[in-house]
C-alpha cells in the first residue's frame, strides 16, 4: 500500500477542492526526524486561498482527521504550519512486511502507463571517436529511466541515434587521406581514428582550407561517392565492436540502433511537408521555420549550400518514431546545452499540426568535467570509459580477494561491484548538476557508493543463510519499535518511485537506496536479529524485505547485487 497516497486522499476529502490532489500530493514530505511523524503536509500555501493562517489551518485539519479514527494512522498534530501524520506502526509493519514479501520486486509497481509506449533517446555517440566518460551520463540516466517507465506499466523502446553522418565524418576522411595508414588503423582503429580527428583540427588552426577540404569529402559522402562510403562504413562497424564492449559491461541493451544515416532519405519529404505547410522561410539564402510567435530564434532547416543540419533530421526522426511507434511520450536524454534545440523542435512540429508533438520531453543533465572543463573530443582531453569501467573492475577484485578469498566467483562479483561503483557514482547526482571526474572518488567502496548499497544487500542475505528459518514461513507480529526506522523507510519505495517517474530523476531511487542501507545497518549494529525470542520472525522478515527492496531499487539505477561479497 502506497501510505502516502492514503494520507493524500484523506487531506483531499478534508479541503474539498481548495487545492487538486496533485498539488497536496507534491507539497506532503517526509520529516527529517522520526518523532516529527511519518508524513508532513505543509499548510503555508492555504493561507492566502483559506485567509487564515499556515498554524490555524493545521490545527483544523488536524482535529479533523483525529477525529475520524482512521486505523492506519495512530494519530495527527499541527505544529508550525504542518500536519504531522503518524502511522499506526504495529499495523503498517506487519501489512508492510507481508505485502513485500508476497509482491517481492513487483513492490512499488505502479499501473501509471498501461497501453502507453515511450520511446527513449539515450546515449548516442558518434561513431569513429572513443565512448568517453562524457558519453556515461545519458547512457546509465536513460537506461535507469526506461526501467522506471516499466516499473510503471509504460512499454519502453530504447533508442540509441547513432551520431554516425555530419561534416565531422568529412573531416576524418580528409585527416585518413593525408596521414592515416590502413594497417595502424586496423590494428587499433579507435585509438588511431581519434588521433587522427585530433590531428585534423591542429592542423586546421594554421590552415583554415582543410575545413573546406572536410566539407567537400562530406558533400561526396551525401551524394553516394564509392570511396567516401567504403570508409564511413569501415568506420562505422569498428565504432561498433568497440561500443559493444562498453554496453556489456555496463548491461545496457537497445531496441533499435538507428542513427542520424538511418534517416537520410527521410528528411526531404520532411522539407517538402514544411513547404506545403507553407512554414518554411528564406533567410540570407538559408531555410527556416520562424519561431517569433513562441520567442524562440528561427530553426534552420537547410543551409544556403543546401546541406540538412540536426534539426532536419530530428523532426524526421520525431515523425518515424510516431508513425513507427505511435508513442505517448517521446523521450531524449540528452546534454542541457542542446535545451534550445529540442524547444525549437517540439515548436516546429506543433506548428506542423502535429498533436503528439505534445509528448517530445527533453530530459537535460549536467556535464562531466575534468579538472574544472568540459571533456573535449577534438582537443584529445578525453577520459575513455572502458578503461576507467576495468580500472574499476580490478580494484573490486582486489578489495574482494582481500577481504573475502574464499567468495565464489570473485570475477563475476568484480564486475558487477566495479560497474555498479560507476552506475552509481552517476545517478546518485541530481542529473542537471555537473559532475568532476574523479576515479579515486567513484572506486570509493564506503560511504555513499554503490558497493556499500551492494555489500549491504549481501549481509542481509548472509544473516538470511544463517537462519534456519524459511522466511515465506514466518508469521509475522511486530511488538517491537527497534525496526521502525528500517519499515519507515520500506515504506516509502512506491512513493519513491512515483517521484522519479514524475520528475524523470534517478537520483531519487539511489538516494531512497542510500537512506534504506543506512537505517538497516545502523539497526544491524544495535539489535541481536538471529538471537531466538519472539520478535525473531519479525526481524528475519524485515530483512528479507530489505533485501527485496535493495535488489529492486538497484536494478532500476541499471546496478546487480550480488547475494555475496
């Protein structure tokens, strides 16, 4: 049971519409301390709508709902302005405890999008340059959404767009022409082709005409020459090995790899729609959408040479996915300084008529810097995430061979640690805060880390083994408030959940997972869990629901967790 969208609906009933059930159920929090109550409604905003004041207003309601002796709650106080709900725990803990382990990780399930599709833009690099730390965020921020999606009732489709065509590709071709040699790059093609790209820019600083040179091999590789498509296409399939090894390790899987290529012989009947729509403007010989009317800068379409840019070939994009997909929402996790780009595409495409443009969501996040500056491809200060995933790997191994030799399947446990550190690392920040690379900082094992989350799901499972007792047969009667801190916190995974859905926020659920693992270590040092007594059933109980939510929290950021450590 969702405790918070009960106390909801009995705050809903008291006002009578003074404000929507979807504002109270954003202002309810949960108190810092547990003797403030298990949920606060703040009365601040009322006051103006009410004419009376925040302290007034709680009182009322406070009265209101003692009054009405709902045995869920044991009771409710107003203090400065909040009404202070606290839940009957006797009752809660055992209805808690029951529901997880009989739900087990559908707990938290939430029916919000049966029937609806939503298609999810993530990750996207560019073929012929290395995935870079740079390319981690939108990466494991997209995945971990497209879990939530689901755990929601949503189907997902996981799009990587490739960002495989462009004027960059122009500029390779032409650096390969003039230094590359075929055995090098065969040999190590990642490495020699972003070395190549880095050395085209170099040059191109003393000598301005290589960017002519770059446009013009891009300009033959649009029209279909033999050559220039026999080397984009080499590049292309070397990228992919080499992405292949990332997406393994971070367990990252896609539905559909079509990237900006894909829709080459999709933009022009897009064009055409723009002009029989009669949207499309001249501008110094270029043509644009003119966007005045919403305060956005014209979206240009085509150059004054006649090439296509981004924005063509998303609203070709945005079309096919509709028509491929019918989506409900469409989703692109991609970095916050392409925020005007997306307003301008979901502009264009309401312009156009279409009524699903109301579904295109940019989901925006912070960079990832090193040393204080955005990680830059063609300048070479790039940060390789294979390298930094095994560095990680091999320090868990060695943690594990350290404080556990004897552990089965030491690689697998590795890997899974070593991922998860950087998972974790990750989607533990707010997503629109930029994050300093560190490697020293994301192979931490204590403190809030994904391998302390991890190796506290393990020694629930280890205090499990030892038990003799089946836990699904366990009858369950909670006496004792020792655990209320650990249920206080199970409680508030579906409420969690909710709110990383609402807000497109992973860091809600690596946050909640956090909290969990503190409250039930801190209880794991004060109480006696296999001692035998009669609140042994309950203790076992509560922490074979721990595990389940752990577990389930962790697969939703993307992260395994390992039953040993």
């Amino acid at each position: 049971m969702n405790y918070a969208e009960l106390f909801c609906e009995l705050l809903a009933a008291e006002l009578n519409g003074v404000i929507t059930v979807e504002d109270i159920d954003r202002l309810i929090e949960k108190p810092k301390f547990l003797n403030q109550g298990d949920f606060a409604f703040p009365c601040f905003q009322l006051a103006k709508i009410m004419r009376k004041s925040p302290s007034e207003i709680a009182t009322g309601i406070s009265q209101h709902l003692q009054a009405k002796n709902n045995f869920t709650f044991e009771g409710f106080e107003a203090v400065g302005g909040y009404v202070n709900a606290f839940l009957n725990k006797s009752i809660v803990a055992v209805e808690t405890l029951r529901e997880i382990r009989e739900k087990k990780n559908r707990f938290g399930d939430l029916d919000k999008g049966t029937g609806q599709i939503v298609t999810i833009d993530l990750s996207s690099p560019n073929i012929a340059k290395p995935f870079s730390m740079g390319h981690l965020r939108s990466t494991v921020i997209g995945n971990s959404l497209s879990l939530i999606y689901e755990k929601c009732g949503f189907k997902t489709v996981k799009i990587n767009h490739l960002g495989d065509w462009g004027t960059q590709f122009g500029k390779l071709i032409t650096a390969y022409k003039l230094w590359g040699e075929e055995d090098s790059v065969k040999e190590d093609p990642i490495k020699e082709l972003l070395a190549l790209y880095v050395k085209f820019h170099e040059a191109a600083e003393s000598n301005p005409q290589l960017e002519q040179v770059g446009r013009d091999w891009f300009r033959r590789l649009e029209n279909g020459d033999a050559e220039a498509l026999k080397l984009w296409k080499w590049f292309k399939e070397e990228s992919l090995k080499e992405f292949k090894k990332v997406y393994d390790l971070l367990g990252s899987e896609f539905d559909s790899y079509a990237g900006e290529a894909f829709y080459n012989d999709k933009m022009e009947p897009m064009i055409e729609l723009l002009t029989d729509k009669r949207l499309l403007e001249e501008s110094d010989g270029a043509m644009v959408v003119n966007l005045d009317d919403v305060a956005l800068p014209p979206c240009l379409i085509k150059k004054s040479d006649g090439a296509t840019l981004y924005a063509t070939r998303d609203l070709a994009a945005a079309k096919y996915r509709y028509d491929q997909y019918a989506f409900s929402k469409s989703i692109y996790v991609v970095g916050n300084e392409q925020s005007l780009h997306f307003k301008q595409l979901k502009a264009v495409l309401a312009k156009m008529d279409f009524e699903w443009a109301a579904g295109i969501v940019h989901i925006p996040f912070g960079m990832m810097l090193k040393e204080g500056k955005k990680m830059s491809t063609r300048k070479g200060k790039v940060v390789l995430l294979e390298h930094v995933l095994k560095d990680s790997i091999d320090l868990a191994q060695k943690n594990i061979e350290e404080k556990n030799p004897l552990l089965m399947r030491k690689k697998e446990a590795a890997k899974v640690v070593g991922t998860g550190a950087i998972i974790f690392h990750d989607l533990k920040n707010f997503r629109m805060n930029d994050i300093e690379f560190s490697l020293e900082e994301m192979l931490k094992v204590e403190g809030e880390t994904g391998p302390y989350v991890q190796y506290t799901n393990a020694r629930a499972h280890a205090i499990l083994r030892k038990s003799a007792s089946p836990v699904q047969d366990l009858k369950i009667t909670m006496k004792g408030s020792a655990e209320w801190p650990v249920i206080s916190e199970l409680i508030t995974f579906p409420d969690i959940v909710q709110k990383a859905l609402d807000k497109n926020d992973p860091s809600q659920i690596a946050k909640y997972v956090l909290d969990l693992a503190q409250a039930f270590n801190k209880y794991y040092g004060e109480v006696r869990i296999l001692e035998e007594n009669e609140e042994k059933n309950a203790r076992l109980a509560m922490v074979h629901a721990v595990s389940i939510v752990l577990e389930e929290g962790l697969r939703l950021l993307g992260i395994k967790a390992p039953k040993e450590m």
